[in-house]
C-alpha cells in the first residue's frame, strides 16, 4: 500500500537507573518506545519512529540548479585561467625570498597551554559540572564539545563494574564524582570503556591488583564524547591514583 507507515528503529543499551530518563529524551526526539529488555546491570531499550518522505521534486529542481552552477563554473575557470596562472607566478616570485627557512617553534605559553590539565580548582565550570544533578544536562555535551581531547583530573569513584563483552579481564567502568561509590547522585556518569587494570595506569599507595565498586581514586582522564541519548560522559584513562 503507498499509505503504509514507514518506521526507522533504534536500540539503546542503558546504565541500571538511568532508563527512564533516556526513555524521556528519545520520546521528545520523535521515537516512540516500543519494549525492553532488564539485564542484571543493563537494560535494552527499543524505539521506532516514522521515516520522513523523501522530497523527489525538490531534490530533482535542486539537481538542475547544480547542474547550472557547474556549467558556469567551468566556463568562468576557463576565461580566467589563464590571467591567474600568470598572477600566481609572480606572486611566488616575489615572495619566495620571505619564506622562513624552518617551521616556527610554538611560544612557552602556548606550550604550557597544551599540557594544562582541567580540575574543579582550576576551572569553575568543571566544578559546576560534578555536583550538577542531572546527568543529562546539555552542560554534559557542551563540556564535552568544548574540552574534547584535553586533559581533566578530579577526585571520584567507581559507582559500576562490568566485563566488556566476553572478555573476563576488560572492562567497562561508570565513574562519579566524590567518594560515595554506587550511591552517587550528582556529577555526571563518566565512563570508561572497555579497558583493563594495566591501562589505569594505577599510582600512590597501596595499589592493588584488582579494582572494585566504591573503590576511590584522583582520575586524570582525556575528554572524549558525550552520550546524549545515554547520559554518559566518555573519558580515556591518563593515570589513576589510589586515595
């Protein structure tokens, strides 16, 4: 039938605690919820939404009015091609002798900017970010976008462990701010995925074979994406110090 509704689908793997706020924030994106499945520590949730039409007239008048543009292009690069091929020689002449003859090294500030790390002393606006209580707050994604790749370290602890997968010695790792383990209500959900005890890195006192759930630590940590649909914050590990 050419009435039939199309659907687009979309699965979402989710953190104990958290589904009904992902459910909510999929519903205000246009997807209706469809069932879930209850894991021990996750749950999958299923959505659907109808397809958008695709618009076949507009794109066919787009694709003429392109079509145009290129001809006169083409026609234009051909007049033109020849005067700028002279002007480029010149210019190449006259400025050859002013190229310097190595790369510049980059100034001690912006040296010492590059290394940096981020921290609730350093920065109000990480401070604000670890004892906001939404984890799905868009200061998580603006934070996120902001910071991508740069280096942070904070105080927390481990709030859920589970394998990654299959694997029985990899993991993946929901981190909060503080010291109050699975019982931490503010800060976002920042995640560790799939890595093992090595790649921690572990530092200070007392360090041990084996991590656990409430387990504290400083994280120094490099800023990756944030999970809008998910509410989790991703972080790389840089080290892991035991308090």
């Amino acid at each position: 039938m050419t009435d039939e509704i199309k659907y687009e689908y979309k699965t979402v793997q989710t953190v104990r605690g958290t589904d009904g706020l992902v459910i909510s924030k999929m519903q205000k994106d246009g997807w209706e919820f469809v069932e879930q499945s209850q894991g021990t520590l996750r749950s999958t949730l299923n959505f659907r939404r109808p397809k958008k039409p695709v618009p076949w007239r507009l794109i066919g008048t787009g694709a003429a009015v392109l079509v145009i543009l290129a001809i006169v292009i083409v026609i234009g690069t051909a007049l033109s091609g020849g005067a700028e091929k002279k002007d480029r020689t010149a210019k190449s002449a006259a400025t050859a002798s002013e190229r310097p003859s190595a790369t510049p090294t980059p100034t001690a500030a912006e040296s010492a900017a590059a290394v940096d790390v981020i921290t609730p002393e350093n920065s109000a606006e990480f401070a604000a970010l670890l004892k906001a209580a939404d984890t799905c707050d868009d200061a998580n994604a603006n934070f996120a976008t902001k910071y991508e790749g740069r280096t942070i370290a904070f105080n927390g602890s481990i709030v859920d462990m589970t394998p990654h997968g299959d694997y029985g010695t990899r993991y993946d790792l929901l981190l909060g701010a503080g010291d109050k383990g699975p019982k931490t209500t503010v800060g976002p959900a920042f995640k560790y995925e799939d890595v093992n005890v090595v790649q921690m890195k572990l530092t200070g006192k007392d360090v041990s074979a084996a991590i656990g759930v409430g387990d504290k630590f400083r994280f120094v940590a490099e800023v990756g994406d944030f999970n809008a649909v998910q509410c989790l914050f991703h972080l790389s590990p840089v080290s892991t110090e035991t308090r």
